[in-house]
C-alpha cells in the first residue's frame, strides 16, 4: 500500500501526470521542475517537490496510460499529518528510529539506513515493516527556503 494517512487534515488535488508513467496507490509524487508534470518519487528526489500520494494506481495496461490527462493527489493540508509506511525498502525498522528521519528508496518505500533528504520523520515503529510518521515535504520543508 506505501504511504497511507493515519491522522490529520489533507485534501484532494488534481495534477497533471507524465504519461506513460507507472504508479501505484500510495506512491509519493513530486511536481517535476522542467515539465510541471507529477513523477514518481525516488531516492533522489528533493523533498520540497514532492507534493503528496497518489490516489489511484496507474498500471501500464491502462487505458489511459499514455495519454495526458490529471490525476487526484492527496496532499498534507496540516504540517504534521501523520502517515503509515507499510513498505521498508531498506534495513530494518526498530524502536531507535524513532524520532529519526528517513529516505525514500522509491514512490512507496522507506530507507531507515538513510537520512540524506529526510522525507520522513518517524514518530511509531508499529513492526519491522510498518513504520508511522510525518513527511516533511514541499517547500517549507526542513532544510529547504521557499521563493
């Protein structure tokens, strides 16, 4: 599932996708800078454009899949949203982590080994895999100044 709300205030929003671009329910999404289309979020990418979770998957058997159309986004409305992550990519989620920041490894998952762009703030570890938490993303970010 990835990322799922657990408590606080978010909202729906429409976006412009990337076509051709695979997706999957619960997948973290960024705002791609060039484009101004959504992309998938990776490791790589910098937390203050990635704006929230997709809504619906998006499969490359799609009817749509190729065409450019908006998608629903759910993006945090409150700062401190917090959200499940039920997909570890790498290491193993523990008690420590709490009150530490997290990777993303891709769309859905978390890396609790890493904490270069710290997506994540883990506020539970709920089991080695289940991890709770706040997503600190877009431009008012940790770390990040806003224009």
């Amino acid at each position: 599932m990835a990322f799922k709300k657990v408590q606080g205030k978010t909202k729906f929003m429409w976006f412009p996708v990337t076509p051709s671009t695979v997706l999957t329910k619960g997948d973290l999404v960024a705002m791609n800078v060039g484009s101004n289309l959504l992309i998938k979020a990776t490791a790589t990418t910098n937390n203050s454009i990635i704006i929230g979770t997709i809504r619906h998957s998006i499969a490359a058997t799609d009817d749509n899949y190729a065409v450019a159309r908006n998608v629903e986004v759910e993006v945090p409305v409150d700062k401190n949203v917090v959200w499940s992550c039920d997909e570890v990519g790498t290491g193993t989620a523990a008690a420590a982590d709490v009150g530490t920041y997290a990777d993303i490894t891709g769309g859905g998952e978390i890396n609790v080994d890493a904490s270069t762009y710290d997506v994540f703030f883990i506020t539970k570890v709920v089991s080695q895999t289940d991890v709770r938490g706040v997503l600190n993303i877009g431009p008012e970010c940790l770390g990040t100044i806003a224009d």
